[in-house]
C-alpha cells in the first residue's frame, strides 16, 4: 500500500518543521489522536523517539507502537511502525516554496509475513481511510503553523 499527498503551508519552513515535529503536543495538535503514551526520548525529536499512538478507526480505538526512523532536520523525517505483519513507513520532506513550505507525505506499508501479504492484496479498502486520516493531520497543523 502507498498513500502520497502534499499540502502548502503558508509558514516558514522551520516553523513548520518544528510544529510537525512537536511530538509532545501531538495529542492536542491533531485531533485524529486520542491518547500519546511515550516509551522512548521523550522530549526533542529524535532517532530512537517511540511512542505509542492510539486513535479511533471503524469507530474502534487502535493503538500503534511508532518510532522515528530518521530526521535531518529540518528537511525531512521518518516514521516507522510493525503491526501485524506489516512494516509501515511515514516520510515527511518539507521544502521551501515561496514565502511558504510545501509538505510531502509518503506512507507505505510493506508485508513481511504470508497472511500480511494475502490481506495487502486488499489494501486498497483501507488507503482511503488512511489517506483521510492523514490530510486531517495535516490541515491540523497546517492551521497551527498559519496562526
């Protein structure tokens, strides 16, 4: 599964990397999230930084363990997550555009196990969801960074 989007931000760029990095106000910064329960570096982000992300899909809590995978501040950053036989990738790059910042996402998912392969097959029944969930994100901070 990939999912691809990008958004302009009318913000400078480290102002905009920094609210998407702010990995400690995630909570009250998106909406989509319910409840952040760090495990490792809380603080700065930083690789090695995991947490515990717990939102509402299908009218169901779900909780993903994530970690960051990369940052090159502040340019771009990575996100991983393994869930069910999955190994989930969010990269985030943030470039200049003008007097804003234009923000790309790719999410990909790639199976690692026999079932997780069967059930990718049908991944397109949930890309939808997990494209919605991420452009709320986004326009989430990307109303922080404006205000």
């Amino acid at each position: 599964m990939q999912v691809t989007l990008s958004q302009k931000i009318n913000a400078p760029l480290r102002t905009v990397f920094t609210v998407f990095t702010d990995f400690m106000n995630m909570e009250k910064n998106l909406s989509g999230v319910k409840r952040i329960d760090f495990l490792e570096g809380e603080g700065q982000p930083i690789v090695g930084m995991c947490w515990r992300e717990t939102r509402e899909i299908f009218g169901k809590e779900a909780t993903e363990e994530m970690c960051i995978s990369s940052i090159d501040a502040p340019h771009t950053y990575e996100v991983t997550a393994h869930s069910h036989g999955m190994i989930y990738k969010s990269t985030f790059n943030f470039k200049k555009a003008g007097k804003g910042t234009l923000v790309s996402l790719q999410f990909d998912g790639f199976p690692q196990t026999f079932g997780a392969k069967v059930a990718n097959m049908f991944s397109w029944m949930i890309a939808g969801t997990t494209k919605k969930a991420f452009v709320k994100d986004i326009l989430d901070l990307k109303k922080i960074c404006e205000n």
